[in-house]
C-alpha cells in the first residue's frame, strides 16, 4: 500500500494507492478534505530556536500543517480537525503566545 497526497490549491486529497491488477496500479479517493491558511502573530519568540520548537510542536497537531514560521509569525495550513484554539494551545506548550490571526 503506498501513501501519497495530491495537492490542488484550495483542496487536499489523500489518495490510496493500493490494488494491483493485472492492469497496474488503480488509485482510490481517500479522503478529501477542504483547507484554509492563517496567519498567526505570536509573542514571545526570538531567535531560531523558538523557530525550531514552535514548528516541532505545531508539526504534532493533527490538521496543522506549518507553510513558514518566523520569529513573532507562524503561516499555517489548517484543514478541519483544527481549531484557531488548539493552534493556541500547541504555541502556548511551546512557551509563546497567539497575540493576533487574519
Ligand atoms: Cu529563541
């Protein structure tokens, strides 16, 4: 079985590549799910290394999907099993603070 995702702006899709036929490979619709992209303003950073823990702890959230992190910003990828409050209870257990999104 193998894995892969197919992205069109404004949609992700996971496709299931797994039945072998005597055809070759068919493809399988996963799941299709719908996105949006914040961008988060964020206190409390100042240097690569709040970078670096910010994105490793965002990267743990299922539906976060970290596009550019930077000191005092983070661009993220939310699909629907994100909420605007666990993006602020990820970049609160990295230490910082959600001050404004647009
Ligand atoms: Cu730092």
């Amino acid at each position: 079985m193998t894995y892969f995702d197919v992205r069109i702006p404004g949609l992700t899709m996971t496709v299931l590549k797994g039945l072998y036929t005597p055809m070759g490979y068919i493809l399988l619709l996963g799941i299709t799910m719908n996105h949006t992209d914040k961008t988060f303003t964020i206190s409390g950073m100042s240097c690569g290394g709040c970078v670096n823990s910010l994105t490793r702890v965002l990267k743990t959230v299922p539906g976060i999907e970290p596009l550019k992190i930077e000191v005092g910003m983070a661009q993220l990828r939310l699909d629907q099993r994100a909420t605007s409050q666990a993006v602020k209870d990820a970049v609160a257990r990295a230490g910082f603070e959600v001050t404004s999104e647009v």
